[in-house]
C-alpha cells in the first residue's frame, strides 16, 4: 500500500468523547436490526412476487471480516426473508433471528447464551419498534436517518443512513476504540497484483 495513503488512512481519529470511548472497549457483542438498518429498508418484488432487498457491501466487507478481531455479530428481523436469510449468512453473523418483531427477548436470550452483560451489548435500531432492545442494551446506537423520536434518546446517532454503511461506521468506531484499527486496516496490506 502507498506509505502516504497508509499514513492518512492510519491516522483517523474520530475524536470520540472519552466516555464513549470506555463504552465501546467494553462491547463484545452489536446486535443489528435488518431492514433501516443493513438495508435502507425498502423491499423490491420482481414480477414473480420474489423479494430482494440491497445490502451496503461497506457494511459487509466489515461484517465478514470483524470477528477476528474480538466482536460478535446477531441480527434480529421482524420479517421472515430468503434475501435477509442469504445475506446474513454470508456474512457469517453468529446469531440469525427472523420473524421477531418482539425484539428484546431474542435480545435477552442471545446474551444469556453468550454469557453477556447488557453493557457489553450494542444495539443499532432504527424505529419505535426497536426501543426495547435500544433502552435494555450498553450502548443504544441509530442511524441518521432514524424515525426522529429515537435521535434524541440514543447514546450514537451514526453519520451514515441505513443500508448505506452506518453499521460499517460503528465497527471502524468500535475498532478504533479498542485499538485494533491499525491491525484491521494491515489485515488488507496484499500487494496489488
């Protein structure tokens, strides 16, 4: 990689208040919504009623990479979907639950089978529908384009709208926090062909 590109790309800092900071070292676990959240939540029928939905691959280039570096991934749906299911699958989320609108039990239920506090738990949601599971969690985060009743109660609002890398800005926030940016951008250091 060029030293100069490798230079500035080392030196992000998002110059996180210190309190945030500590939060995010002690997350080992983000939880995400699906649809508002890994996708901008439209749902696409062809012809023949199939659904397709659009993933961000900035979201899935991090998602299929972070493990390595010390975090879990789960995904919770309220909608059962063969896209939803392939995608995250894919992906390689440690837990996959589709069709709970009812999201906090399912929250509750993953962190007692990976023996987590609710303080070392992110949840990214994106409407009214996942409070519980933001109000029960650590670190309560949203994307920008949230519904506006949750923008003000959540510990993160992210830059990025939903589906267009905002669970990609909570990961480089989360490596970033815990130290391990450096080593994930050196985990792409393969000359180019």
């Amino acid at each position: 990689m060029n030293n100069r590109l490798k230079s500035a790309v080392l030196a992000f800092n998002p110059e996180l208040p210190k309190e945030l900071t500590e939060r995010l070292r002690k997350i080992k676990m983000v939880i995400v919504d699906v649809d508002g959240v890994l996708t901008d939540g439209t749902i696409a029928y062809n012809d023949s009623l199939i659904e397709s939905k659009g993933f961000s691959t900035r979201d899935g280039l991090i998602l299929s990479r972070i493990g390595r570096f010390g975090i879990k991934t789960a995904a919770i749906s309220g909608r059962k979907s063969p896209a939803t299911q392939a995608r995250l699958s894919a992906l390689k989320f440690s837990d996959i639950h589709l069709g709970f609108l009812a999201k906090w039990p399912i929250v509750e239920q993953i962190m007692a089978q990976h023996n987590l506090f609710s303080e070392e738990v992110a949840f990214i949601g994106d409407d009214l529908v996942d409070l519980p599971a933001l109000a029960g969690v650590g670190l309560s985060v949203c994307p920008a384009d949230s519904h506006p009743a949750l923008l003000g109660g959540v510990d993160v609002v992210l830059n990025s709208p939903g589906g267009r890398g905002c669970v990609r800005e909570f990961l480089d926030l989360w490596l970033w926090a815990n130290g391990k940016w450096e080593e994930f951008v050196n985990s792409f250091d393969v000359e180019p062909a």
